[in-house]
C-alpha cells in the first residue's frame, strides 16, 4: 500500500496490526514514516519510531547488550532505521540532547553508522532541510 500511495489505506492496515501485537517493531516504523509523508506530522512519527527503537533497545537488553549489533544483519535493520528516524524528528523538534543521546547508542551498536546518521544530525544543524529519506 505504501509504494502504490495509498498512505490513508497503509496507515489503517498497520494500525490494525499493532491494535493486535503492539510490540511490531518493523509495524511502528512504518507507522512513523507514513506519519510523515502522509501529513508531516512529526510529533505522531516521533512517537511511532520512538516505540520502535523502545523495543530494540530492551530486547538488546534482555539478549545481555551485546555488541555491535551491526546494521548489516536483517534483523537489525528496522531498530537502526528507527533510531535514525527518531533521532531525524527529536532534532526537528528541537530536543537535541535526546537527538544526540540516540545517535550515540546507535553509533556505539555500530560504528559503522552505515545509515549515516551522525552526519545527518550535523546536516540538520548546518542548515535543517535535510528530509529523513
């Protein structure tokens, strides 16, 4: 539904998958991405991509935080681009510090930063019209 456009029939879909396992990591992701590109609303993609990023961090824990936890392996890939998600609206609305704090436990699960996500935060500090894509 997403790559046909269809964002309104997208965004139903998904929230009827959460309304029945509200711990969907990939689910919530694209929560928070059509959140943006249906209606830019950043605060409702905050919270979505926040949720996401919640649940890697805590099932890191529970697998006794080991690292890295490299963006490279699939599973990974839908934590890291959540993070980078979060981390993308914190700084568009103004809360650097938790933007920075993101950033950095995502560079600290890769060091590779393959998404590129502490060069993003510095484009958006150096002129803020970097798009989160």
């Amino acid at each position: 539904m997403i790559e046909a456009g269809e964002l309104d029939v997208a965004q139903d879909e998904l929230r009827w998958l959460v309304s029945g396992c509200s711990d969907c990591v990939d689910a919530h992701f694209l929560l928070g991405e059509v959140a943006l590109a249906n209606a830019n609303d950043i605060p409702l993609a905050r919270g979505h991509f926040g949720y996401a990023y919640q649940l890697g961090l805590r099932a890191w824990g529970r697998a006794g935080e080991p690292v890295p936890v490299p963006y490279s392996q699939l599973a990974n890939r839908t934590f890291h681009q959540a993070g980078r998600g979060l981390a993308w609206c914190l700084e568009k609305l103004g809360k650097q510090t938790m933007a920075d704090e993101v950033v950095a436990t995502l560079c600290r699960l890769d060091p590779l930063d393959p998404l590129g996500t502490k060069q993003m935060l510095g484009e958006l500090r150096n002129d803020g019209s970097l798009p989160i894509v």
